[in-house]
C-alpha cells in the first residue's frame, strides 16, 4: 500500500502534539477538512461541539482549569467569525488560547469565496497575535509560536488561519524554535530598584490594601500571595478575576470590591494609604468613578504588561513583572528587614476593617416558605460539596452572587467571564473544565437568560461523556437587567422578562441526554442537590426556580464614587 | 493635542501595517502622517508616525505590546532629523515662469513638469522646508499637491547645525 504523504493536516497534528496538547474543541467544515483527517490517528482527544462559540468558551474553561493553553479548531468563515466572542472574551480575561481556523484554498482568498471571511482581519482586534500560514513548511514554527505568545507575559489568544490548500500540500517536519521573534521579549523580573521602593512603601503603611487581580491566578502565584500578605501582614481584596486566588476563609481575606462587592473590600481601598495593585487592571467595575477611587492611596502596581501601568490609575511604583517572580522577590526583600522586627501591628486599620465586617455584611434573607434566593441555594451547594467543586457562572445577578457567596478556598476553581461579560459562558466553560479536571465536580452557576444562549452545549456533555452539572437560576428575565430598569428607568421593564414556563428545563435537559431536576421550595433544596450530586454518568440540570424581582446588592451604581456603596434598596 | 514623532522598527511581515494603524484606532489616537519603507537590514521596516495625542506613554506601551514591533523611539523636534517629500503644481503664465523658478530655486525645489498654464515642483526636505515653500508657492495659485509621509531618525551630534530648513 503507498504510505500517504506528509502533508500540511500532519504537520499540523504532529505541532500540536509537540506543544503538549492533548485535548482541543471544535466543529469540523469545508476548509479545515484536511486537518479532520490525521485527527482520526493522533492521540489528541477532540471534543466535539455544537457551535463554534461553544469550542471557544470550552477551550477557555479548560484553560481556566488547567492552566494550560486551550486549543479550539473551527472552519472558515462562520466557523472563525463564530469563535470571535470566545477570543475577545480570551483577551479581556487574558486567557491563554490557540484557536486554528481553516481558510479557503490560497488562491481564492480575496474573491469572495464561499465560506471566506478574512479572519486574520477579523481577529486582529481581539487576539494577542494571529497568523495567516502560506507555507506548509511554516506550521511547526508558526504553532510552536503561537503556543509561545499565548502562554507567556501577559497571556492571551493566539489565532492561526490555514488556507486548505497549505493543509493539503507535501511537506516535512522540522523542529520549530523560537528564532521569528525578535520583537517579543516579556519582562519577568521585576526591578530590584522597584522591588525595594515598594516594600519600603508597604512597610511604612497604616492602611495597606492588597489589591489583586486575575493575574495572579494566571501566574500560579497564590501561595507566593499568601505568603507575603502574611509577611506584609496586609488585608486582601480579590477583584472577581482573582476570586479563589486567596482563600476566603483567611483571616487577611476582605472578598470581592467593587460595584457589587462587599462593602468591608470596596471601603477598604477608599480608605487605604498604599495599595498594592498584583496583576489587576483597575477596571471600571471596580474602580467606580476613577477619579474618586481610593483617594488617598500611594499605588504600586504590579504587572506583567507594562502598558497597563498608569493606563487608568498613576502608579507611585511601578513594577513590571510575573507576579510570581516578582511576590518571590518581595517576600524575599520583607523577611531580610525582618530580621529587626516583627510586621507592623496595624491594631487601628484591622479593628476598623472588622467593625466593616460586622456592621456591612453581605446579606440577604431567605423567607421560610420560599421563593427561593439564589444566595441561599448557592449557599447550600457550597456547604453540600463541602466547597470542594469548580464553579463557572455567566453574566448577570447570579454570577455576582456566586463570587459574593461560594468560598473559594484555592485558584482555577472560579471560571467566569469577568472582562467582556459573555452571557453563556457558564455551560461550554464548564465543560472545558470538566474535561480537564474529570475527577473533580465541576457545577456551572448560571442564569436563566444566559442558558438560554448555549445551553445546547449539554449534547456535548452527554454525548462526550462530560458530567458536569448545572444550575439554572430561574428568576423568568435578565436579572440585572430588570434590576438597572427598576433602579435607574422608573420600574420600566423593556425587554428583559423571559416568562418561567417556557422553556421547560428538565424536559429540555432530558432531551438533551441530562437528567433534569427542578426545586422549588427552599426545604427541597438540600434533596435536590444531593440528588444531583449521586449522579456522576450523565450531566444534570438543576432548574431553580428562584425570586423574580430579588436585586442584587451591595451595588455602586455605574460611574458612582465607591464611597457611596448602597446596602439595599432602602439606601436608594 | 499636540503632535508626536515615533520611530518604530518592525518585523517586515504581512498585515504590521494594519495592526499599527488598527491599534492607533482602537485606542483612539489619529494619525497625521506615516511613512513605511525598508531598512539596511533584511527583514525590517521602519515606520515613521507622526500622530496627535495628548500624552505618548499609553501609546507608545500599546505599540510595543504587538508581537511585531522591535523598538519603539519617541523623537522630539530638536533631536529629529526629518525629512517629507513633496510634489506640487503650482498655477503659471509662461510670462510667470522666471520668477516662479526663481522662487523655488531658493528652496532647491526641482522642476518635474511643465504645462501651457502650470508648472511642477518636486521639493524635500525638514515639514519646516515644505511649508515654507507652500507660503511662497500660494500667491501663484497652488493646483494640486501631494506629499511623502514624514520619515524621521534620531540625530546624533549634539549641537543641531543652523540650516535645519534645507536638506542640501
């Protein structure tokens, strides 16, 4: 029998093999047909979705999970300008992501072909970096890079766009370096100059604050964090990026700031003399009006991507840098003054922040005989597992509850979409993570609204053989949304009410492959999770049917001071 | 707004002019002129941008974050040596064409074409240079005018020499 040649398709296969990869999602069509082929022989498992958003979003989750770089793999046109939102979602959460999409043969590029679209045009404004490959020869090199760029510095999506006939054209292999990239040289290291002045500044504090962002996830540093907080004997806020990247059951940890966060957190940096900013961008979401934000505060910012620095806050010390490398190196700086002296004491700053504590907790008050409050389920779930699951969310109330009210206790257990506010994140993202973490339980918060945008990834799940599990936080509307109606439109409700009958969860879910359960009282709440949670060979699908008209506090209405936080609608 | 050079060297690869101009739009910067061509060495460009903006820290940070830049060099007025080429065509009687070549002799301004009613000047130079020549150019009745991006490079002697207007 002739042996077939080597082609673009096996060069392809065999890069992806050489970077590690074991796992991608994706949707096959016409121009990345070629690559489908040597798929059949290659170890890679591909897990096959039902739309080109859910191969993103799943290969974001598993990345989140992982911390390793997700790889989707779609065709031309639809297929790439489907995956559009997972890559912006990637680069607003700098998410490490390769996604390879198919183009249309070489000689058609330009001419309107069926299924064309220009991707690399498409995707510059929403990756890292991408690729038009219109070599054979060039995919080890181009995939080796990608893979590169994507999980170093500041990490991010990483797009190679493969015209059919470069997949179908003889070629050889050659072991890919690093050589085509005299323009791309992360910093890692922080200055020791730098280093010093920040802990000098940090130790001359009253009121430090750290201030930490999903960079510090991303850089596998939240021992090094825990270390040094306790070292600095500084409190922490984690923005909803890093929520899991400090345990909340620390007695430094102050929880989530900023529009819908606790008010301890937000007030916490209002007040603060030096805030230590670790791989977090100052989003508006948690700065509220910038120029009232922490009004007092000298600022060191620590980050990885230098253009961030002073992008939306000035920084007093600036340190660019892994947050890793650069949390080793200041531990390293603070224990060797230590020598002469204990951390200061802080008694003043600690006895304020837990007067906050007390007097402003995060509440809410579940009535005995319902409707049920998604805060009181997501607070049952969190007991029943014994807070050992991974946990994804959408966009909306529920998600801001679920960062309030689960206690993450270790990183890569919160996967959301924090930057870009992806409605329909939670199921694909769950399954991504699933996939990479099968022993552990993987249960995707989410909305209404936002199952209803890609629910239809459960096939995946059953079909794949992907059990996670799901909760559908019924509420019949877009939650937020109502709420800014309610709140800043005179009770105007447009557009936003969903109905809570149609469509049916569980019958949905059990068409799906799913088991479907539905709780409706608060007593059955414990039954119905522990239902589920007995369940580990199919997905299972929660509906909750839960307060339609609940609002979710505390709330810094958008561009509002955080010295305003409002507690509840009696603040108002 | 005030307005800035930038001296940026890239790897010569398809699409680094749109990923330039792409972020300069995305951020929400406007470009006032650009200029692209190659360098002595092989496989690099330069790209002189002159641009609008109220401060270049931001700027110059997202234009070192794109995969494809190799360095980024911010060149003040003083320390600049630019240069922009220009082609202008300029109203003319056949009576006019003794002083009007006069004229743009003082600027070493070529003469490229000649009509009945115009005649065609090729002129480099510093933007000073240009602009001058335009005043000088107007009374007659400019026709067209077409300019070269600016190109820029770092000088390197200390003292800037006193003829800054005039390349020759």
């Amino acid at each position: 029998m002739k042996q077939k040649p080597f082609t673009g398709s096996h060069s392809l296969l065999r890069s992806l093999e050489h970077e590690g990869v074991e796992m991608m999602f994706g949707v096959p069509g016409g121009a990345i047909l070629p690559a489908y082929d040597p798929l059949l022989d290659s170890p890679i498992r591909h897990v096959l979705a039902r739309h080109e958003q859910g191969a993103g979003h799943m290969a974001e989750g598993y990345a989140m999970a992982s911390g390793r770089v997700g790889v989707a793999l779609t065709t031309s046109g639809p297929g790439a300008t489907n995956l559009i939102t997972p890559l912006q979602n990637a680069k607003m959460d700098s998410t490490p992501l390769v996604a390879i999409t198919g183009q249309v043969a070489s000689a058609a590029i330009g001419s309107d072909a069926f299924q064309e679209a220009h991707t690399t045009g498409l995707a510059m404004h929403c990756t890292k970096h991408s690729y038009l490959v219109t070599d054979a020869d060039r995919i080890p090199e181009t995939v080796h890079e990608a893979f590169h760029i994507a999980a170093t510095g500041r990490p991010g999506p990483v797009l190679i766009d493969i015209p059919k006939d470069v997949l179908t054209t003889p070629t050889s292999w050659l072991t890919p370096t690093l050589a085509g990239l005299p323009g791309y040289k992360p910093t890692t290291h922080g200055h020791p100059m730098q280093i010093r002045a920040a802990i000098e500044l940090i130790e001359s504090a009253q009121r430090p604050v750290l201030y930490v962002g999903g960079g510090v996830i991303r850089a596998g540093a939240s021992a090094e964090l825990v270390a040094f907080a306790e070292a600095a004997n500084a409190p922490v806020v984690t923005s909803l990026m890093a929520r899991g990247a400090f345990p909340d059951d620390h007695r430094l940890a102050l929880g989530m700031p900023g529009m819908h966060g606790v008010y301890t957190a937000t007030t916490a940096i209002q007040k603060c003399d030096v805030l230590v900013s670790l791989g977090a961008r100052f989003d508006d979401r948690v700065t509220g009006d910038v120029k009232a934000f922490a009004p007092e505060a000298k600022v060191i910012h620590v980050d990885v991507d230098p253009a961030e620095i002073g992008k939306v806050r000035h920084a007093d010390v600036p340190v660019v840098g892994d947050a890793r490398l650069v949390l080793r190196a200041m531990i390293e700086r603070l224990l060797s003054l230590r020598d002469r002296g204990e951390a200061p004491p802080r008694g003043d700053w600690f006895s304020q922040l837990a007067e906050w504590r007390r007097d402003k907790p995060l509440r809410y008050e579940q009535a005995e005989d319902g409707p049920i409050k998604t805060q009181f389920f997501i607070e049952r779930l969190h007991t029943l597992v014994g807070g050992e699951a991974i946990v994804t969310a959408g966009v909306g109330q529920h998600q801001m509850w679920a960062s309030q009210f689960w206690r993450f206790r270790r990183p890569g257990t919160w996967i959301n979409s924090g930057g870009l506010g992806t409605m329909g994140f939670a199921v694909p993202a769950a399954i991504g993570a699933k996939a990479a973490r099968p022993n552990e339980t993987v249960f995707a918060l989410d909305g209404d609204g936002c199952f209803q945008m890609t629910f239809q990834e459960l096939i995946t799940a059953s079909t794949e053989d992907i059990p996670v599990k799901v909760a559908v936080f019924n509420n019949g509307g877009y939650g937020m949304v109502k709420q800014w109606q309610n709140l800043f439109y005179s009770g105007r409700v447009s557009a936003s009410d969903l109905g809570t009958t149609v469509p049916d969860y569980p019958m949905l879910a059990e068409a799906m492959g799913c088991v479907g359960l539905r709780v409706k009282h608060p007593d059955d709440v414990d039954v119905t999770i522990d239902k589920a949670m007995a369940i580990d060979d199919r997905p299972v699908v929660i509906e909750v049917v839960t307060d339609p008209d609940e609002m979710c506090f505390p709330m810094v209405p958008a561009g509002g001071s955080n010295d305003r936080v409002v507690m509840g609608p009696e603040d108002l | 707004m005030s307005q800035h050079t930038l001296s940026v060297i890239v790897e010569d690869k398809p699409g680094v002019l749109a990923r330039i101009s792409a972020m300069f739009s995305n951020r929400g910067f406007n470009i006032h002129s650009l200029a692209v061509g190659p360098t002595h060495v092989e496989g690099r460009s330069h790209i002189t941008v002159v641009v609008d903006a109220p401060e270049l820290e931001q700027l110059k940070k997202q234009l070192h974050k794109l995969v494809n830049v190799i360095r980024v060099i911010e060149l003040d007025q003083i320390e600049a040596l630019e240069s922009e080429v220009m082609i202008a065509r300029v109203a003319c009687d056949p009576t006019d064409r003794g002083t009007l070549g006069e004229t743009a002799a003082m600027f070493t301004a070529r003469m490229v074409d000649l009509s009945p009613t115009t005649m065609t000047f090729e002129v480099a130079g510093s933007p000073q240079h240009l602009s001058s020549f335009v005043e000088n150019m107007r009374p007659y009745g400019i026709v067209d005018l077409v300019k070269s991006g600016r190109v820029a490079m770092k000088r390197l002697s200390e003292v800037a020499p006193v003829a800054m207007g005039n390349p020759t």
